[in-house]
C-alpha cells in the first residue's frame, strides 16, 4: 500500500511542473496601450492641430468610475465633445443662429454622442458630405401703388437639393482648430452663387469691398465674439431705413427669404426700381444660381 502511494506521489511530482509549464506559457502576456490595436487612429491624432496632437487617447477615452489603476485598462468611454467643451451647447440658443438646427439635429441623432456629428463636420479632416435643401426659386409680385410698395401672391418653387461633398486628408481624429475651420468649406453653393452675382449683391462698390461671411454673418455676445454662432442676418438688418413700406412687407417672411426678396431689385449695380401704379413680377433663383427674371 506504501508503495503504491509513493508510487503516485512521485507520478504527481512530475505532472504538476509540465502542468504549470504548460498555463504559464498559454496565460503569459504583455502590457498593451491603446495605439498597439489603432496605430492608424495615433496618425490620425498626430496630424491635427498642435493642442490635440499633445494629448493621449485617455484624454477624450477616459476610464469609467475606476479609482484603482491595477484595473485601469478595459473600460474607455466614446465621449461627448461637450463632455470638455460645454459653453458650446449656450452658443447654439439663439433663434436666429443660422447653425442651431444643425446643432440639435445632431444632438438627436444616434449615430454618435451628444452632437458630435456636427463638431466632426467642421473640426475634423476626414471624408463628409452635406446636403442643402431649399425652394429652387420664389416667386412674387411688388405692387409700387404711388409710393406705397407691398409684396403679393407670394410662392416657392419646388424644392431642390445642392450637395457639398469635402475629401479630407485624414480621419475623424484629426481635429482641426477653429483657425483651420471656414465658411466656404461646407457653404460651396453660397460660393457659387456669389460667383453668379447672388447672395449678396456683389457687384456694388460697398460689398465688393468689404463683405465676407463675418462681415454680415458675426455674432457678438456680451464679452465679444461668440465662435460657434453665425448670425442669420439679412439685408434689412442693416438696410432698416429704406422704403418703409417694403421694409415692413418683407419683415413678414422668414429669415431666409428677406434677404433674396431684396435681390429681386437689386442683384445688379443698377437697382431695379418698379414704376408707380405698376406691378412687377420677380423670379428670384435661389443658391447657387440666383438668376433673377423680372417681368
């Protein structure tokens, strides 16, 4: 009996070593960062703008309520841009903010966190694309009744749409500063129609000179420039004293109506002015083509 059991014990002594042999070699490993499964991402990043190029994946992937570095390591967080920039959600409040629709469209939708679909359109250097919708033109008559000028029988045509399509150099991890972010980027079909004569009229000596998108479209808050803000201003915001009748009948469309009302008459350097006692007729072409047939 002795025997036996010394038989076993010594066919123990020799599989206990091969088995610890055996699990230490398969349960052996290395410690990993983040760039050794995304180097592409760790490109990506480097080739932004000098502020975030410096930091490392933690920063925006930081770890979820873990107090203990041993466990640090398997839990990392898709964050919100908003999670660090949160005065941008008050930059989008205004009603006549020409992005706030933008802003909350992305917020309410799933594909990413928070808006950050919108902060990746404009702040990283990867492959998008937009799509503007819009009337293809509008339509209306001005009645010049002695003096007295009102809109009538005012329609849109059918809406069309105009895409905008960006290739970028890298990806969604390549975030470009707000110096490198600017209006004609995405707006290629405002562009295009200032190119045609539109928009804005162009071809006067005033805006020829001094009009660019910051010209009419800055947005100022108490302390100064708010930067994510573009003010949907129109011709009448600095126009205020003109005719007072057809100033007060275009106040009575939308925002982004009023402004291609006033290029009815004055799209060219030469205003258009109606006769009195006639009515004019008017086919404004919106972005890009702002085309103008007057009748």
């Amino acid at each position: 009996m002795k025997k036996l059991v010394l038989f076993l014990i010594a066919i123990a002594l020799i599989a206990i070593p091969n088995t610890m042999s055996y699990f230490s070699g398969q349960h052996s490993y290395e410690t990993k960062n983040c760039v050794a499964c995304h180097p592409g991402i760790e490109q990506d990043v480097r080739q932004g703008n000098t502020v975030m190029a410096t930091y490392e994946c933690i920063l925006c992937h930081y770890y979820i309520s873990i107090t203990d570095p041993s466990f640090l390591g398997h839990t990392s967080v898709n964050n919100a841009c908003d999670d660090c920039h949160p005065d941008v959600d008050d930059q989008f409040i205004s009603q006549n903010d020409s992005h706030k629709n933008f802003y909350q469209t992305a917020i309410l939708d799933n594909s990413m966190l928070s808006a950050n679909e919108a902060c990746h359109m404009c702040h990283s250097d990867s492959n998008k694309s937009f799509v503007y919708s819009r009337p293809e033109f509008i339509e209306y008559e001005v009645v010049n009744d002695s003096g007295t000028w009102t809109i009538q029988n005012f329609q849109e045509g059918t809406r069309t749409t105009y895409n905008a399509v960006l290739n970028g150099n890298n990806g969604l991890h390549t975030i470009q500063s707000g110096a490198d972010v600017g209006c004609t980027e995405c707006h290629t079909d405002i562009t295009t129609a200032i190119g045609a004569g539109g928009h804005y009229p162009v071809n006067t000596t005033f805006h020829s000179v001094s009009s660019n998108c910051i010209f009419c479209h800055d947005n100022y808050g108490p302390v100064g420039r708010i930067q994510h803000a573009s003010n949907s201003s129109t011709c009448v915001s600095c126009h205020s004293t003109h005719n007072a009748s057809i100033i007060g009948s275009i106040n009575n469309y939308p925002l982004n109506i009023k402004g291609n009302i006033c290029l009815g008459c004055h799209k060219t350097s030469v205003p258009y002015v109606p006769a009195n006692n006639t009515t004019t007729n008017f086919k404004v072409y919106l972005e890009p083509g702002s085309d103008v047939i007057i009748t």
